[in-house]
C-alpha cells in the first residue's frame, strides 16, 4: 500500500509554537528535511532514572522518521519515552553596533515525541542503513554490514518528524536604522562554514587499497 504524502506544512502543537522570535520560525516540511539533510549530528535530550540527559549522537531519516543509535547500555536509548532531540547550524556571528544587537545566522530543528525502540531485525537494518548513507553515502555498500552479534549490541530508536520547531535566522545585523547608526561602528556578518579535509588512512592499512570514491570525492566540499 502506497503511503499518503506528507502535508507541505507542519502542524502546530503546543510544543513546536513558536512564541519568540516568530518571524524566524518556519512550519515548512521542506525547511525541516534540508536542515536534518544537512548534518548527521543531534542532540538527544530525555529524562533518564529522574534527571535530564542529553547526548550527542549521530542520526539518519527516512520521509516520516528519524533513526538515532547507540549501546544497549545507554540509559539514554532505552525507548518508549517522550523524548526531545536538536539539530542545529552555525551559519555566521551577527555583529551589530551594540552587543545587545549582536546575534547568530543558524538553522535549527527541535522534534519531540515518543521514541520506539525498534527490535525487527529487518527494521532495524534499514533504519542502520539509513543511518550510515545519511553521513557518508556510499559506506553502507563499501563496508561490512553487521552481524548479529553486532546487532543484539546495538540500540535504533525511532522519532516520528511529525512534531518538529524550525527556526531560521539569515542576514545582517538589525540596527542600522537605529540610533547607533551614528556611532561610526563597523558591523556585519562573520560567515562560518565547513569544509571536508583529505582523507586520512588508517596506519594500519595496506597502502595499495585506495580510497573509494564515495569518500574521496568529498574532499574539499562543504557540510551542511
């Protein structure tokens, strides 16, 4: 059976309006998509044994779910538990004429809702598939897939992105019609961005075995 498509707009709830900084807020799907696309970091927050925690993890998507990973032992990834998880872009300092006006040019996600701890063998490879394209494209293929030792030691949890905050900040500082016009001040952008270095091989390796494709042509091109 064919899935319906996704509304073009996310829905509000409670948790994902936006109350400050509204005209930086976003409820377009496709702003959320680019910006999950355009890293393979987040932030996973939950309540674990009564306190917060939050821990950084690498993530993969599929249309409708995002798919973090980690140890069975982690108390963060136990799953079936409300959950929060945060992906977030430094796209430059905004340096205005007083600090007070100073800012940052980013891009952001917050998604919330109920983690599923996903146990299907099949699932959970498509879901470590995903995973592995979204940070490297190409390794899934490239790299031993693994096995079931490896599998029973590995947590997939599963987010529904259909509860999800965007907000988005571009452009140049706000005062330039204000009074500190007048100051003499220099004020602009500080761009931020990231590039890929050359691959670095292991010291172990052979030094007959190439560096595949999929990674060498990443060299010197932008992330996110």
């Amino acid at each position: 059976m064919t899935s319906q498509p996704l509304p073009a707009q996310l829905p509000e709830t409670d948790l994902t309006r936006h109350r400050r900084l509204r005209e930086q807020g976003s409820r377009e799907r496709a702003d959320l998509e680019a910006i999950l696309d355009a890293g393979f970091v987040c932030h996973l927050g939950v309540v674990a044994e009564g306190r917060p925690l939050v821990v950084p993890t690498v993530y993969g998507r599929d249309e409708r779910q995002l798919y973090v990973h980690g140890s069975v032992a982690s108390r963060s990834l136990a799953g079936g538990t409300s959950v929060c998880v945060t992906v977030t872009h430094v796209d430059g300092l905004v340096l205005a004429r007083s600090v007070f006006e100073h800012g940052v040019n980013y891009r952001s996600a917050v998604i919330h809702g109920e983690a599923r701890r996903i146990t299907d063998p099949e699932e959970k490879l498509e879901g470590l598939r995903r995973l592995t394209e979204h940070a490297t494209p190409g390794q899934w293929s490239y790299a031993r897939r693994p096995n079931r030792r490896e599998l029973a030691a590995t947590t997939l949890l599963a987010l529904s992105l259909e509860e999800a905050s965007v907000k988005i900040r571009t452009g140049a500082p706000e005062d330039g019609d204000g009074p500190d016009a007048g100051l003499g001040l220099w004020a602009g952008t500080l761009p931020l961005t990231a590039v890929w270095g050359a691959p670095v091989a292991d010291p172990l390796l052979p030094p007959d075995v190439p560096v595949p494709g999929h990674v060498a042509r990443r060299e010197g091109t932008r992330h996110g």
